[in-house]
C-alpha cells in the first residue's frame, strides 16, 4: 500500500513539475508577444499623430521621462515620444490627461511640432457616452482634427474655448463638457511645452538609444 501511495506521489510530481515548465514556456512567450503587440499598437497611435516626412526615427525608443505635471494633467510619471528629422528634433508626443470629462479622464496623445504647433491630437482612452462624448474620436467625427496647425499664438487665450464659452472650437450638441475638457487640455499642454521647450529641446538631442534608430514602416489609418 505505502509503495502504491509513494509512486503516485511521484506520478503526481512529474505531472506538476511538466505543467509548471509548460505554464512558464507558454507565459514567457505569450509576454514576448504582447510586448511587440503593444509596441505595433503604440507605433501606430503615433504614426496618426506625426507625417511620415516629419521624422525618421522610431519614436517608440526615442523617448523622455517626464515629471507629474498640471499643464499635463498627469498624477504620475509619463512618457514623451520624440521625432527627428536629420538628427534634428522635429516634434514631441506628450501623454497628457483631460480630468474633467463628462465621464471621468480622457488619455490624450498631442504630438506638437518644435516650432509650437500642433500637429495632431488623438484620444487613446475615456468613458464619455457613446453617441454625444465619443465625437472625439477620429473614428467617428473630424472634430478632433479642428486642433491641427493652431499654437498659443494662432488663437489668443479666450479663443481657447469652446464656442458656447466664446471661443474658437465647436461642440457637441448635447455635450459641451467632453469637447471643454479637451480644448482646455490641449491649451494646457501648449503652455506646458513653452514653458519647457529649452529643457525639452535639450534633453532631447542627449537621448541615445540602444536599438537601431529607424523609423517603423507601418500603416496609418
């Protein structure tokens, strides 16, 4: 009986042993591959955001660590993309946070060019409801495209609002707050980028990157 019990505490062990090796294997891939998936998902984000004849570089690895920010609307540390065009930086691609949607934050990418201008500007994440707040999506409105080419000095302070608050940019019939939060964000990150564009510029041209700096060839929308 005890021999019976001892070779089926083996049998048991081997089988445990082989599932924890294959759970390991299979985890490790599968991390491997939601990593490249992530990085074509961002790759792809940022390629709507920047002209393919604005830089040259891959933007997912030429990056600065950026300190919480108001102007940003960020709580924690974040990542600003950087784009250069014959070794020379071209743009930036902040993460920048409207907090106060109709529903809670809305996660901005807002690509400026050096010069102060926006280049484009694309909402990654929010809860606003679907069919009023979510116009600020590219998918379903070119609302979200009326930022393009404006800088602080294209439109004075006050224009930097929403119509129905005396400024420059439409919105939403049924719902101001979404398009006030972002207007009021993508303002927010102007200021923030003049009054850091020394520093940005400067920490920029340090980076180096240990990978191959070239640009990804992947498709835009």
């Amino acid at each position: 009986m005890n021999r019976q019990v001892f070779i089926t505490a083996i049998i048991l062990s081997l089988f445990a042993i082989i599932g924890g090796g294959m759970v390991a294997f299979t985890e490790k891939n599968t991390a491997e591959q939601i990593r490249l998936n992530d990085k074509m998902a961002l790759q792809f984000s940022l390629n709507n955001i920047l002209p393919e004849d604005r830089y040259d570089n891959d933007l997912t690895i030429t990056t600065l660590s950026l300190a919480p920010h108001i102007l940003l609307g960020t709580v924690a540390e974040s990542t600003a993309y950087v784009a250069r065009q014959n070794k020379q930086t071209s743009a930036f691609v902040f993460n920048a946070v409207a907090p106060n949607g109709y529903n809670g934050k809305i996660y901005l990418l807002i690509g400026l060019y050096a010069d102060e201008k926006v280049a484009a500007v694309r909402v990654v994440k929010h809860k606003e409801t679907p069919g009023l707040g979510d116009a600020i999506e590219a998918r379903r409105s070119d609302w979200i495209l009326g930022f393009n080419d404006h800088s602080l000095n294209s439109l004075s302070d006050n224009q930097w609002k929403v119509k129905r608050d005396g400024g420059h940019f439409d919105q939403f019939t049924g719902a101001t707050i979404t398009p006030r939060a972002i207007v009021k964000a993508v303002h927010n990150c102007l200021l923030y980028y003049q009054q850091h564009k020394v520093q940005l510029l400067q920490a920029a041209e340090k980076i180096t990157v240990n990978a191959a700096d070239d640009k990804s060839s992947l498709t835009r929308e």
